[in-house]
C-alpha cells in the first residue's frame, strides 16, 4: 500500500471521526463504561491475587534439632537442607536467641522467665523458606527424616486450607475478568454496529462505484481504533487517580497499614497499557465484525 494511500486512509478515519459525533459519542461511552467496571475487577483481582502471594510468601517451617545436638552437627544438617534445590533461604537459631524472642514476645512481662537461662527448655532450630511455598510440606516430609532433626513445624493443615482458599480467590476472579471482557466485546461490538449501519447507504455507493472492500475498510478501522483508544483513555485515568486517593485514604487517613496494596507505579504503567490495548483491540475488532455484512453487495 502506497503511502499516499495509508495518508488518504487515516484522513478519512478522522473526517468520519468529525462527522459522526454523536455515534462516535455513543460508542466511546460504550467503551468507557465498560472498561471502566472491567479496569475496576480488574485492580481488584491484581490486589487480591498480590495480598495471597504475600501470604504465601509468610509461610515457613521450623525443624527443630534434638536438644544434644552440637554445632558441628547443626551446620551439617543446615547445609544438607540448604543444598536441596526447592529451598529458598535457611537461618539457624540458637536456643538462646530463641529464648530470648520468646521474652520479647511478652513485652513488659518478659521478667518471668529469667530463672530459664540455665535451664534452656528450648532446642536449637532452623527456619526454612521454600521457592514455592506450596512445596513446604513435601520438603517438611523429607527434612523429618534427616539425622538429628526432632520435628518439622509448618502449620500442617492451616497451609493447605491457606493454599485452597487463594487459590479459590484467584479462580474466581480470572473468571470475572473473562467474563467482563467478553461482556465488554459483545457491548461495544454491538454500539460500533449501530454507528456503521447508520453509514450503510455511504458504504453500499462506494461499492457500487467500484471501491475495493479494503479500501473502504480501513477508514472504519482507523475510526474504531480512535473510538476504542479514546474511549479507554476516560475510565483509565479515572481508575488511576481513583486508585491514588484510596491507597491516601486507607493508609494515611485511616492508618491501616497492614492491608498491602500493590503500589501505584508500575500497577498505572500496567493498567494503562492493558486498558488502551484492550480499547483499541475492541474498537478495531468491532469495526471489522459490523462492516463486514455491509460489503457483501
């Protein structure tokens, strides 16, 4: 294709751009309206799907060295279980670092156990975390069975009703999101076909004038691909600056700082590409699937 004819093409696009303001209104607000309550589960699942990894990532085990373990012995064991390829991280704990983070847990009350110094109840340990956290349990199995290991500590049960909900949570919202999305195709398609079939007689006389189908195509899809763009550009902001005030809300107003929300940059480089991308794919998409009946003359 010449570029004359490229130039021709994408002056046309915005002329009918111009022309058709009201349809073009109508289809943009389409857009907007849809991708806005689609970027909206959309932020929500990311969040979601960031606080389970969060969890997850907490999830740790404690193998606990029998009492007459010596030093030597220990390092043996902490090497043995840092060599196996799943595990992330190993950090040895002495009984008494172990005392003493058990004082401090008690605060002001900490005295009560200073008799305990010379009769150290606790054993030396090592508090292991796995690459996936959801291989803890099969690498707490194998670790029992090392020499001078006394017991694994995990959480058993708890993990796996953890592991079932997130991803339960997570399921649930790839499902919303499919589901709002082809919802937002069928909509926008739907509100694209009205704005082309109100220009079927201008399509029908260029066909009858000898007007190749590509040629009359591609100033509808430079049309849908600005009514798509512009249209997701509205909610994409909105969504944003929205997402701004709340993260200010939540953790400076009401100082809840322990709810982890994904932090703005680069969730806004992310949620801007994927809501114009998406805009523009559907306007394009739509403008493809409504012109189509319309150049079979």
């Amino acid at each position: 294709m010449k570029i004359r004819t490229i130039v021709r093409h994408i002056r046309e696009g915005f002329k009918s751009f111009g022309r058709n303001g009201w349809m073009a209104f109508a289809s943009m607000s389409s857009v907007a309206i849809t991708l806005f309550i689609l970027g909206v589960f959309l932020l929500m699942a990311m969040n979601v799907n960031h606080i389970a990894n969060v969890v997850e990532k907490q999830v740790e085990m404690r193998v606990i060295l029998n009492k007459d373990v010596d030093r030597e012995q220990a390092a043996a064991v902490g090497d043995r279980i840092q060599a196996m390829p799943q595990v992330e991280s190993v950090t040895f704990v002495t009984k008494e670092e172990g005392l003493e983070k058990f004082r401090q847990s008690f605060g002001e009350n900490a005295y009560w156990f200073e008799g305990l110094d010379q009769e150290n109840p606790l054993s030396d340990e090592f508090v292991v975390k796995t690459k996936d956290p959801r291989e803890t349990a099969v690498i707490a199995e194998r670790v029992q069975n090392f020499p001078h290991v006394e017991s694994v500590k995990y959480g058993k049960g708890l993990i796996e009703k953890l592991f079932s909900i997130t991803t339960l949570v997570r399921n649930i919202g790839i499902a919303f999101i499919i589901a709002l999305a082809f919802t937002a195709m069928f909509l926008i398609a739907n509100t694209i076909k009205l704005t082309i079939f109100s220009r079927r007689r201008e399509i029908e006389i260029m066909k009858l004038v000898g007007a190749t189908n590509a040629f009359i195509r591609w100033p509808f899809f430079i049309e849908g691909l600005l009514m798509g763009t512009i249209g997701a550009v509205i909610p994409t902001l909105l969504l944003l600056v929205g997402y701004k005030y709340l993260i200010d809300f939540v953790m400076v107003d009401l100082n809840l700082y322990f709810i982890d929300f994904l932090p703005l940059n680069p969730l806004a480089y992310q949620v801007a590409g994927l809501l114009l991308g998406i805009g523009a794919f559907l306007g394009i998409w739509g403008s493809i699937v409504s012109i189509h009946r319309f150049l079979k003359i």
